[in-house]
C-alpha cells in the first residue's frame, strides 16, 4: 500500500530563520505532490505543488525540493514567521487517491 | 468567491445513531473528496467523486458509511449506528482538475 511519512512530528525555530520540513514517500509512481498547511481548527490550506518531472518549485517565500531517487520531498520556508506556525503535510497523488502524512507540526519562537 | 463549506461545524452524537455531514463544494468544481482526520494523525482518504462516473468508494472503512453527491454539487457523508471510533474530524475538498484541492473547515463529530 502507500505510505507517506515525516521525519520529524515537531519543529522549533526562531523567527527569521528557514525552516526545512522532511517528507518521504514510498510509491516510485506518483506523479504529483503537495504540500498543505493546517491551522488549529481550519481545514488543510494548499501551500504549493510540484510535479514528478520536476525537482524544484518555488513559491512566495517556499520552496519544494523532490528527490526521485531517494523518495524524498522537502518543504522549506524562507524567513519563518509567527505566522507560519501550523501543522505541515505531504501529499501524493496515486490514482483518484491522495496520500497524507501524519504531519509536522512547525512552532515559530518569537 | 465562496470556499467550500460543511455543516455542521460540530456534531454530537449518541453511539448507535446516523448522522449526515454536509459538503457544497466551490461552485463548478468537478471533483469532490471526503476526508477522516482523526486526533493528531494525517487525513484518511474515504470517498472521491468526478464529474458523473462512479464514485472511488475504496477507503470508505465500513458498510456503515455511504455518500452520494446530488447534481453534480452538494455531498452528503452518512454514517450509520455510529461507533466510538468513529469520533473524528471529517474534511471535505473540491477541486476543478482533480489536483489542487481546496478544503473546507470540517465537521468535528464526537460519538459519546
């Protein structure tokens, strides 16, 4: 079956600073990956996609980096803010069927 | 525009009743997906519908759930003699090419 896990369940960084969120990935045939944020209580926001043909995409102070050999995709977030502090998931698409992480959960220190 | 919304934002609900959740999706989009967020965890694919085919019921986990989807638009996610496991956030999406999906808050349904 498909699996899509995350390295690490929590993230602490310092406003400012990157942040760089882990993802991998089990099925060699995906074609198409997203990341979401989820605030408390809100339902899971797009943040930014990125296809099997390509291994970087960015976004307005995001990146998405996929690494095909290693089944790996990153997120990372340039300058974090207060405001970023959320709940970060991967995403693959398998068929009609998306794939989600368990998540991590991204606090921002002032 | 208007986002996808659901109703009821809450449930409370004895072991053993039904209870519906409703989706409208964002107006035109073609496909819609019911999601199970459980406490702490990712989100648990249960249904997809696309345009007029027939629905991806795979990840519906028992008999007990059943949706349907009426003109094309508002969905309907049933859930039948409810269980305690049950007890979950459940997430709707709508999507006008079936990859970007926009979700809409949930419904938090709590079996006591």
């Amino acid at each position: 079956g498909e699996s899509v896990g995350l390295h690490l369940p929590t993230l602490s960084v310092q406003e400012g600073d990157n942040s760089i969120i882990n993802c991998a990935y089990s099925n060699s045939a995906s074609d198409y990956f997203i990341w979401y944020k989820q605030e408390s209580g809100k339902g899971p926001q797009f943040i930014i996609d990125i296809r099997s043909n390509m291994d970087k995409r960015q976004g307005q102070r995001v990146t998405v980096l996929l690494n095909k050999t290693v089944k790996h995709l990153s997120l990372q977030i340039a300058a974090t803010q207060p405001g970023d502090s959320a709940v970060y998931f991967c995403a693959e698409k398998g068929g009609n069927q998306f794939y989600f992480g368990t998540g991590t959960s991204l606090t921002v220190i002032p | 525009g208007a986002g996808v919304s659901q109703s009821p934002s809450n449930k409370v609900t004895e072991k053993g009743k039904d209870v519906e959740l409703r989706c409208d999706p964002i107006s035109g989009h073609t496909a819609l997906y019911w999601y199970r967020q459980s406490l702490g965890q990712g989100l648990e694919f249960l249904i997809y519908f696309q345009g007029n085919s027939a629905p991806d019921k795979s990840g519906l986990p028992s008999d007990r759930f059943s949706a349907e989807r009426t003109g094309g638009s508002v969905s309907t996610l049933t859930i039948q003699r409810t269980q305690q496991e049950d007890s979950a956030v459940y997430l709707c999406a709508s999507s006008l090419i079936s990859y970007e999906q926009y979700f809409g808050p949930g419904t938090r349904l709590t079996v006591t």
